[in-house]
C-alpha cells in the first residue's frame, strides 16, 4: 500500500467519523428541541454535555481534514445542523428565561412571606430584650 492509499484510507475514515458524529450531535438538537419545555423529565444539563462532546469530536475531525476533502453530503449536513442549532439557541434562551421567571417568583414569595406581619422566632426573641 503506497502513502496516496494510506492517505485516502484516513480521508475515508476521517469521512465516516463526521458523518457520524454529526448525525449523532443532530439526534441530540431534535432530542432536545423535541423535549425542552415539554418534558419535566428532560436533563437539559446532560443533554448539553453530549452536544459539548460532539462538538469538540467535530473541531478535532475538521482540524485534522482538509476542507476541500469534505464531502457535499457533510456541507448539505452542516447546513442543515446549523438551522437546528439555530431554533435550539432560541428554546434554550425561553427555558433560562422561564427558570429565570419562577426563581425571581418564588424569591418574592419568600420575601413577601418573611415581612407579612408575623415574627420568627428570633425576631421574638429579639423583641423582648
């Protein structure tokens, strides 16, 4: 086998590797997308660390592959990815504003729930001094 085999073995498996990591980093936007907001039981923490991971496998695939070598399929695939990724950026910013809605409520209710009227028992204690 020469150098030119050898090189376009790498290409190809280099090749295979980003078709799958980036059909698995799609599965995980659709995942995600497809649950954020709907589902009470979606981990939205460790859904972004599978994307994390793929994108790190993509920078380190793409560093490592000429990119006139890419194949159409993978530039079709990106695009594709990008609009996803796109709509993901946007229900992840509702669901943070969301979380971030409920927490300011309920530091309210506490707030509002520590000055009604009563007295804890250390404000008791205090008063009797």
């Amino acid at each position: 086998m020469t150098d030119t085999g050898a090189g376009h073995m790498e290409v190809v498996s280099n090749d295979h590797r980003i078709k799958t990591v980036l059909g698995r980093l799609e599965m995980i936007v659709d995942n995600e997308n497809q649950r954020l907001g709907n589902d009470a039981e979606f981990d939205l923490k460790v859904s972004n660390a599978h994307k994390s991971r793929c994108l790190y496998e993509l920078t380190m695939l793409f560093r490592s592959t000429d990119p006139k070598e890419l194949a159409v399929v993978h530039i079709d695939q990106m695009h594709n990815l990008k609009e996803k990724l796109a709509i993901n950026a946007r229900r992840v910013e509702a669901h943070l504003h969301a979380v971030r809605a409920v927490a300011d409520l309920l530091k309210n209710a506490a707030r509002e729930a520590d000055g009604d009227g009563t007295y804890t028992q250390e404000q008791f204690l205090y008063s009797e001094m």
